[in-house]
C-alpha cells in the first residue's frame, strides 16, 4: 500500500523528518519498506532554462531543420539546430542546455550533449511538451509567455509537486488503516503516546453537503443480507473531464493512473478514507431501479475489463430491472461506469459481507482496490460520510449539484463492540505497568470509548471498523503497540529457544538433537508451514490439509512434509553461491486421514554439495549416501533411542527418495532416509544429488539435554572466489600467508584455502608453489570488478613484499 506524504500531511499536522515518520509507522505495525521520491513531472524540469530566440536560419544541409542563436541569459548565445516547424525569432523557449537528463512522455531518459547536426554545431536542445514529459503533444516546440527572462529556471513557470511516497506492507488484519486517514489515526496515537507535542486528526468537512428534501430519482431495493448498508445520491448537471491537477498528482503519487474527474473522485475518497465508492451513469440505470441481489447460478455477466463470466450464484450483484450492473464490492460492470456523455450520476457507498465479497473474488481471479478492504473489513458507519465526501467534490469539480436526498438502506445497525478491560490483565500481556492517562489516552486516539471506569479497569467499546479488536488480549495489544516495543524495559538476564510451545520432553528432545547437528557443522532452517498443493504428487492430493481461504495459490496447504520447503531453501541457498548445505529443520507435517486431520513433530535433515570442499591436502569429497546414513543413526544414538536391526527395512516405492531405507518401530514408521529422486530435484530447481532424512519426534519417547543455540543472518550479498598461484620458499607456512592475508586485508576478505601444493627442482633450489583460494563478499553491497582487484593487488603486493613470493601469472 503506498502513502503520499503530501496527502497525508493533510489530515495531521507533521513537523517529523521522513525518517521519524517511517519508524514511528513501522513501530505500531504498519511496517514501511521504502520511501520512494515521487515527482508530478519526471526528472522535476531540473536542468531547463528559458531561452530567447535571437535569429533563426535554414540549415544549410536539411530542408526541414532550422539553426538558431538563443540568448541563454548572462551573456551566453548558444547555436542550436531545431527540427520544430513552429521556432521563430523573438520567442521564449525551453532549453536543456549540455549535460541536462530529460524525460520524455515516452521513453526512457537521456542526456543532452553538444553535437554537430548535418555539419552544423548544436549546443542544446529546444524542447517540445512531450519531450519533457509535460504531456503528449509533439506538434512544434513549447512558446513561454514574453515575460519569461532568459536563463531563468523553467519551474518558475510550471508547478512541479515533489513528494515522498511510504511503501507499506500491510498486514491483512489491519484493513482500518487501508487508507491514508487510517494512517494518519495510528501517526496520531503514536505521537501523542511518545511525542514531546500533542496533534490532532484533520477529517474533511461535510457539513457544506445540503440534499434537497425530495423522493429519490433512483429507487433502492436491498433483498440480500449480505448487503450490510448501501446508500446513494443522485448528482445532475456535471461534466465529464479531466481531473484538475492537484487530482491528477494524488493518484499519480500511489501508483494510480488518472480516468477523468468522476472516477478519479470515487479512487480519491476510497484511499482517503477506505472507503469504496461506485459512479453509476444514471441515465442507463433501467426503470430507475437499483436492486441488490443474487442472480441465477449460469448467468452471464461482462465486467469492465470485456471478460464475460459465468455467475454461480453466489455473487452479490449490483441489478436493474434489466439486469446486472456491478459484481458488489469487487468489480463493475461494462456498461456501468461514467462517459464522456455522461451528465447524471448516480453515486454508490456500501458495506458488504467480507465472506460474500472474498468468496466472488477469489472465484473469479478479480483482485481490485475495492475487494482488498471490503474482504478484510469495511467500517460501515463511514458509508454516509464518504458518499457526501464525493458528492461535494464532484460539485466542486465536475460542476454537478445534488437532485435527490440520500438513501441510505441500513436494516440492523452494526453494534460496537463492548467488553471489559482489567488493568491486571494490561501487566500481565505486556508485563508493564502502565499509566492510567497513558491508557486513557491511547484508548482515545484509538477511537476506543470508554463506557465505565471501576477498580478493577474499565468498560469499554470498539468501534466496528476495527474488525480485529474483538477481545481483552486485542485491546492489549492495541495499547502495546502504540505504547512502544522498544519502550518495554529488559530484565537482566533472559533465556529464549529458537522454538517455541509444545510440551517438556518433546521440547527437550529437539534441543539434543540441534546440539549434535550443530555441533557437526548443520545449520537450521525455519520454513512456512504453509506451502503449494501443485508441488505434491496426484496421489497426494487427497491427504493434503488445505486452507479454507488461502491468501494464495501458493500457500493454499499445510506442509505434507518437511522435504518440499527444505528443497526450497536450498535452492534459495544455491543460488546465492551457498551449494554446500547440511540443513536441518524441526516442524510439524499435516495430513488428512479418515476424515481427521493429523499433524506430526519432526526433524528434516538435508545434505546437498560437497562434504569437504577440497584444500591441498584433501580432494573434493561430495556428501554421500553413508553419510547421511551414520547422521541419522547418531541422532538416535546420541538421544538414547537404540532401533534393532531387524527394524530397518529398504523401500523401493518411496515417493521421493531413491535407495530409501525406513526406520520402523511397532509397526510405524519412525523415519526414513535415502537419495532425493531427480524428478524432484528437477522440479525444485536444486543442482544434486542431495540427500534427506527424516525422524518422527512424536514416537522417541527418551529424554534428552539442552542445547546452546545461536542464529545467524545468512549473507544478503554475493561473494566473489579468486584463486592466487606463487612461488614460496619452503620454509614459508600456509599460516603465514593466510595470518598475512587477513592483516592486509580486514574489509572484505572472508576466508582463505589452500588447494595445491608442488615441489619441483624446475621451480629453483628450496623453492615451492602453493595455490590458494580467496572469498571476499562485502556485507552492506554487492562488490564491483574494480573492488575486488583492488583487494586482490594488495595482498599480491604483500606476499612480494614480506614474504617474497612470485606470483605466478595465468
């Protein structure tokens, strides 16, 4: 979700940097992953000067070019060819001079450089509308007033808005701040938690919107329940065009590009407050009519987008007595919006089922602005407010005015939410006392009311858009994240696990087992637990545990297995130079048996690479089928589960595993280990072979000791490999210059091998050759060709230097 720092500065007093702004959002959970400039006009005009047009004269060698002389301002005449066919002397023109980017309409941008056109010198460039991004026309060269003065900035003279957009990453609970005045309500509470000033919400006035007091020209019929409030005005009189600037740069700003002025109104107030909006051509709406139905399952319906698509019967539908006009909440129909011929509106502000809307949307495939917040959450009582919100602008704007009162379909009021909030309850979630007008204060910015205040803590009521506050723990958590995480004092000391729940022994047990495997040299990965049914096998299919309402293909199924998502992570792995894995993972698998849904505690192991990597005195030795074998007999070992031997078994129809040995206890099957099959791998996208083992926790019963475990941040940037040959005098030590190599160079270097040896009387009297490998990687950027050569020379200057070396060249 993107948010205009200019917009929203108009709902809330902001005297904060970007910065500050970013971390206070980020803070109470609405994390910002960018701030991205954002200018009306690409490249802002910067580097244009006016130019004065002193003579023009026919190119010597081209009909249609034109060599002019243009006064630039201090005394500077720059000769430039011109092929507009509209230049004359006397004008006030747009000039890049040399060295100037422009940003054309279309295009991508270049740089303006002193050239010679047919022969003639040309210092510059006199610029068209389109050519800097101004608009589309390409007629002739853009004529300034007479009043422009040469050489002065060509933004005196046109208005360019900078601005900072914030990319939000919205979390899908949060749908009362899908708006930037929903962002602002969180700025608010934040500042007036933590601020050193108290500022206050800014809503647009609505109060100027008068209805005349007469029947509605559209009738409204409501006849399903899943319509929770709809309500409508009719507007006459208005003129269909486009949108005036400061519109135009709203949009522009998040991403959206503008229509004309009505729609652009309905996508204006929507990212405004959060509220959807739909624009009817009143005219078309046949018998006057607007019924909000079910049709028929089988019905036919095209959307705006010229889809035609059958209805099952499930979809809220927007109707006249001829029909559908409008899938509610989601999608409009072909014939339903405004045209350039367009003079009454009929403008529409609703609150729908979330369950209705993201079932029709999600069997459709239609994701819109308008489906992401009905589907998570509309706050019905903003309905009225937005609908006069659009309705003043679009009087102010298109120039049409009120013709009919609201009609506002409102059945059965969405009551507030109302519980109680105990004071022990605050310490006990946040395990903080915290103050009672911090509390009441907090409460407050939050549009929480307080009902009754007693001994004990205090009655309270949520208001509806706040569909994910619905008990104590949620309001605790409202008041924590404002309140500050990082304001949460630390006790001395603390104890944490990697994992979490689940009860003492299993808890135990796992820890035994990360204690051996990293103390063998094993990393532990965390996966999603939700992961792709296409990824599983046909036969599969039946067993998998899916999620009702999946927010993707992609995570649509609890994990079968621990195999899959561990594939992944090694390819993740892989393809950041990281090929020599030894992976574990502990997690649970879900499956579907008679009917009953199973889940199971497990520890994945996978081997893929090289086992040693090679150096001089080693070959390259990949992982093998043995070595996984004697790490899943030593995790059972180590953890006092001895299995006789009579209960290894070797299964040749293993869906996954080649050479597949299973592990049985009691007629179950404690593990399984064995060669990953190449289709899988094939499929995963992971260079083989590779290795997997796999233990059922839930069927060791022993006890084990706890581990110390550590996490570390994998590398987010590449590492570059150089090898390095030279001739040494023997006595030299491989220490030694891998000691050196570290001291000379402390940035970048990361690790230090050596792969061959040779000794040769060819090579001198005491004189040998060792070839080393160097891995450098900067941790804050990728490195350039001209870094690492750098590094390269001077731990090559000195090996010269202080040890003598000769190095060897290619």
């Amino acid at each position: 979700m993107n948010i205009s720092l200019n917009w929203l500065k108009q709902y809330i007093d902001i005297q904060e940097s970007p910065e500050t702004i970013s971390a206070l959002l980020t803070g109470c959970g609405l994390e910002v992953e960018s701030i991205e400039p954002f200018e009306s006009v690409k490249g802002g005009l910067r580097g244009l000067v006016v130019g004065h047009v002193l003579e023009t004269a026919p190119h010597p060698n081209a009909d249609r070019l034109t060599v002019c002389k243009v006064d630039l301002g201090g005394g500077q005449v720059s000769q430039i060819v011109c092929g507009a066919p509209n230049v004359a002397a006397g004008q006030k023109v747009i000039v890049a001079v040399p060295g100037t980017v422009i940003h054309p309409a279309k295009g991508e941008p270049f740089e303006i450089k002193k050239s010679k056109i047919r022969g003639e010198a040309s210092e510059g460039m006199i610029c068209a509308q389109d050519e800097i991004g101004l608009g589309e026309d390409h007629s002739g060269i853009l004529v300034l007033h007479d009043s422009a003065q040469p050489g002065e900035p060509v933004t005196n003279h046109f208005s360019v808005e900078q601005d900072l957009v914030l990319s939000i990453g919205l979390t899908p609970n949060r749908s009362d701040a899908a708006s930037h005045f929903g962002v602002a309500r969180d700025l608010r509470a934040v500042i007036n938690t933590n601020g050193e000033r108290k500022v206050e919400l800014i809503q647009p006035d609505v109060s100027g919107f008068v209805a005349p007091n007469q029947k509605p020209v559209v009738e409204v019929v409501v006849e399903d329940a899943d319509c929770i409030r709809y309500a409508g005005v009719h507007l006459s009189g208005i003129k269909v065009g486009p949108s005036p600037e400061w519109l135009q740069n709203r949009l522009k700003s998040i991403g959206l590009n503008p229509i004309n002025n009505i729609v652009d109104i309905t996508n204006f107030v929507l990212h405004e407050t959060g509220q959807p909006l739909h624009a009817f051509d009143a005219a078309p709406i046949g018998g006057g009519k607007v019924v909000v139905k079910k049709l028929p399952a089988g019905t036919m319906f095209t959307t705006l987008d010229g889809v035609e698509r059958k209805l099952n019967g499930s979809e809220l539908m927007i109707c006249d007595v001829d029909g559908g006009m409008c899938m509610a909440g989601i999608f409009g129909g072909l014939n339903s919006g405004v045209s350039e011929s367009t003079t009454d509106v009929f403008l529409e502000s609703a609150c729908f089922s979330p369950v209705s809307v993201r079932k029709s949307s999600k069997h459709h495939g239609l994701k819109t602005d308008a489906s992401f917040r009905f589907e998570r959450g509309s706050d019905p009582e903003s309905v009225v407010y937005a609908l006069k919100r659009a309705a003043l602008l679009i009087a102010d704007i298109a120039g049409g005015q009120v013709t009919s009162n609201i009609t506002d379909h409102y059945p059965q009021p969405v009551a507030w939410k109302t519980f109680t909030l105990r004071a022990s309850t605050i310490k006990r979630i946040t395990g903080i006392d915290m103050e009672h007008g911090v509390v009441m204060g907090i409460l407050g910015c939050l549009d929480i009311r307080v009902v009754k205040e007693h001994a004990a803590g205090w009655d309270i009521e949520v208001p509806p858009y706040r569909v994910d506050v619905t008990r104590e723990a949620d309001v605790c958590e409202e008041l924590l994240r404002i309140f500050g995480y990082d304001r949460i004092p630390l006790p001395g000391t603390m104890q944490i696990s990697l994992q979490s729940g689940g009860d003492a022994p299993l808890e135990s047990r796992r820890k035994s087992i990360a204690h051996h495997l990293s103390a063998n040299g094993f990393h532990e990965i965390m996966s999603n637990s939700l992961f792709r049914s296409t990824a599983y096998a046909d036969e599969l299919q039946s067993r998998l545990a899916r999620i009702r309402n999946p927010l993707s293909n992609e995570l649509d199924v609890m994990r079968h297995d621990l195999l899959l998502p561990m594939l992944d992570a090694a390819v993740y792995n892989q393809n950041r130079q990281r090929s020599d894995l030894r992976l574990f993972e502990f997690g649970k698998s879900y499956s579907v048996r008679d009917g009953k849904y199973h889940e199971v505690n497990g520890v994945g192991v996978l081997l893929n690479g090289l086992r040693h990597p090679g150096s001089w005195d080693h070959k390259k030795e990949p992982f093998s089928f043995y070595f996984l074998k004697s790490t899943i007999q030593n995790i059972l070992t180590a953890s006092g589960f001895v299995v006789p031997l009579n209960s290894w078994q070797y299964l040749s129809d293993h869906s996954q595993l080649e050479d597949c040995i299973a592990c049985m206890h009691k007629d179950e099957v404690v593990g399984v280990y064995g060669r990953v099959r190449k289709k899988l791998l094939k499929e995963s996208g992971l260079q083989g072979p590779a290795y997997y083992g796999y233990l059922n926790l839930d069927l060791l019963k022993h006890k084990f000791s706890a581990p110390r475990l550590k996490a570390v941040e994998p590398p987010r940037f590449p590492e570059v490999h150089r090898d390095l040959s030279m001739i040494l005098d023997r006595s030299i030590r491989y220490a030694d210059l891998e000691k050196l190599a570290f001291t000379t160079d402390k940035g970048l270097l990361r690790e230090v091998g050596l792969f061959d040896v040779y000794e040769d009387a060819k090579l001198g009297e005491n004189k040998k050759s060792y070839a080393l490998s160097f891995v450098l990687r900067d941790d804050e950027k990728t490195l350039t060709d001209k870094e690492i050569d750098k590094a390269m020379q001077r731990i090559m200057d000195a090996y010269e230097r202080e040890m003598g070396a000769v190095i060897r060249k290619a």
